[in-house]
C-alpha cells in the first residue's frame, strides 16, 4: 500500500491537491480511498458528493472516500477514559455536559481520525490511501504526538500504574470521600492507544509506504512556514519526497493589473526551487475558476503531474536529518557533487544559510537548535554537518537578537566556522 500525505499552510489549496490526486491513482487502476483528518472538512464540497458516512463512500470505480466522523472516533478510542475523567470532574461539582467537553483535549479529533490509518493499511482494502490533513501546524503536533507520549509511557506511566495499584485498596476503604482511583481498565485503555498511536508512527515513517507532500502558493509568508513543517518533519524522521507549488499565475495572463504579482510569483518560484533542493517541485497553475467536481479535478491532476504516476516516490533519502548525539544535535545536510571549498555557511538568527557557486538555500532550524549555538561545521561524504551545542549565555542570545537580520552577523558567523579549518 501506498500512502499519500497533504499538508501546508491553511487556505493554499491542499484539498484540491489531495482529491485531483486520488482521481489520477483511481484512474489508473489502483483501488484508492481518500480521507480528510481536518476537522473542518472539505472533501465533499471538492467533490461535490456527501462523504459524511461512517464507511467511505464509491465515488466511481476504484475511488472511494471519507469524511471521518471526530466524534464517532472519540466515542470509539476515548470513552473509558473520557468517562472516569467526567467523574472526576463532575466529583469537584461541574455539570455532566460541561465535563464531557472539558474531557476531549485538543487535537483529539485528528489524532483519532489519523489512527484510521492503522485500520485501513491492515485491512489491505485499497492500493492507495490519500489523506487531506489539516493545516500544518495541526499535522506536526499530530506527528510528534508519538514521540512525545513515548517519554511519558517509559517514564511517568509504569510508575503511576504502580503507585495507585498499591494505595487504591487502602484509599477505597478509608477515604470514601475522595474521587475514585484509575482501575485497570484505564491504564489497559491508555496502553491501548498508546499502541495504536505507535503503530500508526511506525507506518507514516516507513519512506517506502508513506510520502508527504508540501502543498504552497508562491508567497513570502507560506515558504517560510513550509520550510519550517520540512525541517520538522525531517526532524521527526517523516519522509518528504516532493514540494508542490499551487496557483501560479499562468503565463497567457497579460493583464497588467497581474503583472507585479506574476513577476514575484517568479521570483518566489525560484526561492522555492533553491531552498526546497534536491526535492521536486510540481507547478500548478491558477485556474479561472473554483475547482471542484470530477473534470475540474481531473484538469487539476493532468496540471500537477502530467504524465507521471502519483505513487512514485519522487525523492528518497532525507535531504536534512537531526540527530541528538549525547547533548549535541548534529544537522545533517546531503550536498551531491560539491567540494569543501565550493560551500560556504552563513547565520542570521534562527536561519542558516549555505551557498555553493550560483545555488543558494535556507534552512529554517527548529527551537532546539536555534537556542544553541554551533560547535563546528565539517564536510563529509558529500554531507555537510553542522554540530550544535551549549545554550548561550544570556549576553549572547540578546547580541544574536540585536544582530538578526544585519550583514555583520553574517561575517562573524561565517569566520567562527573557517577559523575551525572544516571548510
């Protein structure tokens, strides 16, 4: 099975992408399912048929989809738990109604409805799963999900487990008038979507099945927000295998009223291009209308991929990894055919820079590495890495700050690193 991912920036046309996709893989012969994890759902208006079903509903032959329902899903994963915390609460006083929705965290109902996955790759129903995620911030708190619950199951978990084990006979006899303990029934619960939610990692991050797909429009603000989703997805070792760049004005536009946003369209195309290399970038033109239905959608798809097959795994390998190494991170970046000599390392804040001959690209780091400061920077194996470590003290993060965006940052930045001989 395949599995096709979608996400980017709220509003740059990612369902649209998503739908025109899942009509191509259909069309040529792969039994494939469409599923939306926004809980604002918008597949049905895309394809201008009902999808809100509790199974995914035949769109033609080989193309089924679904709007999964969040509260279904809560009621299936989260029920046990939602009822003893609904207790709890209604124990301090707070009415029945108020507690339950007090009990349903935020990003329940895309976590719930991603674990979907897990049943439909098991299942083996469908060739091809495409899923339409809500907006990018929404899908990295869903994918690093896993990650930062496995520190509390290994940590904090088995220890409270055993700690209420141990004092809940005493506090049921003696202290009747204290909210009731977790049975074991809850803790069976937690372990349980635990599982799931680690199952369901461990297929999103298998290059081989799963590829995400970063949807932009050619705008300052939405490259820099899908620059830092492809730096964290590498981070949570999620595979990425191709950028596709949404509404381009078309050239046959001669309006003049187009033509300053046609040549900054341009000009971000270009930065998209360099700052997104080695991974290909689709260019999809705006069309004069709103795209929904199957032949608009068909147009769509023949616009993003031609004639290639949307299940070809356009990129493999990650063009950035980070990886903690003791206290240090190491940030990793591949650069084919490019000597030591050719690169050169900038820094201005929380970005790096590197340029080699012509090529310029930007990296954004996450907050872990912007916080610390850079070790040394090496060349090898056709990789340039760059050790990060140490906080700084409070004098040099205000400098760093003063110097954001000035050119002298640059200079010291780049002598600190020639100094260590790496380049």
């Amino acid at each position: 099975m395949r599995i096709l991912l979608f996400t980017g920036k709220g509003g740059v046309g990612k369902t649209s992408i998503s739908a025109a996709t899942a009509l191509r893989t259909s069309e040529l012969g792969y039994r494939t399912l469409i599923i939306s994890t926004d809980s604002a759902h918008s597949l049905s208006d895309s394809f201008d048929v009902n999808l809100f079903a509790d199974e995914p509903v035949k769109i033609k032959k080989n193309l089924y989809a679904q709007e999964i329902s969040p509260e279904k899903e809560i009621k299936k994963n989260w029920q046990v738990i939602q009822n003893y915390l609904s207790t709890i609460l209604s124990f301090q006083g707070l009415e029945d109604v108020i507690s339950d929705e007090i009990t349903v965290l935020p990003g329940m109902e895309e976590l719930f409805s991603l674990m979907k996955i897990k049943e439909y790759y098991e299942s083996k129903s469908y060739d091809v799963v495409v899923i339409d995620c809500a907006p990018t911030g929404s899908t990295l708190q869903l994918l690093s999900f896993p990650d930062v619950s496995r520190w509390y199951m290994k940590n904090i978990f088995p220890v409270s487990k055993r700690i209420v084990k141990t004092i809940r006979p005493m506090v049921v006899k003696y202290f009747t008038s204290l909210p009731p303990f977790p049975d074991d029934d809850i803790y069976e619960s937690v372990e349980e979507i635990y599982e799931r939610i680690s199952d369901t990692k461990e297929i999103l991050s298998d290059g081989t099945k799963t590829s995400i797909r970063l949807v932009l429009n050619p705008e300052k603000m939405v490259i820099k927000e899908t620059q830092r989703t492809f730096t964290y997805l590498n981070l949570y070792g999620f595979s990425v295998d191709c950028v596709i760049a949404n509404r381009i004005i078309p050239v046959e536009v001669e309006d003049s009223y187009f033509e300053n946003w046609k040549r900054k369209q341009a000009d971000y195309i270009r930065e998209i291009e360099e700052c997104f290399s080695p991974l290909p970038v689709f260019k999809v033109k705006l069309f004069n209308q709103e795209i929904t239905g199957l032949k608009l959608l068909e147009k769509m798809a023949q616009s993003i991929y031609e004639k290639n097959d949307p299940t070809r795994i356009f990129y493999q390998g990650k063009p950035v990894e980070i990886k903690k190494m003791n206290k240090k991170y190491i940030l990793s970046l591949t650069l084919p055919f490019v000597g030591k000599k050719e690169v050169n390392l900038l820094r201005r804040g929380n970005e790096l820079i590197i340029t080699t001959g012509k090529f310029k690209r930007n990296i954004l780091l996450p907050y872990t590495l912007a916080s610390l400061r850079v070790v040394e920077a090496e060349f090898k194996n056709n990789k340039l890495e760059i050790e990060f470590g140490g906080g700084d003290s409070d004098g040099e993060q205000k400098k760093r700050k003063d110097c954001m965006g000035k050119l002298s940052n640059f200079s010291t930045y780049q002598s600190k690193v020639k100094e260590k001989g790496n380049f």
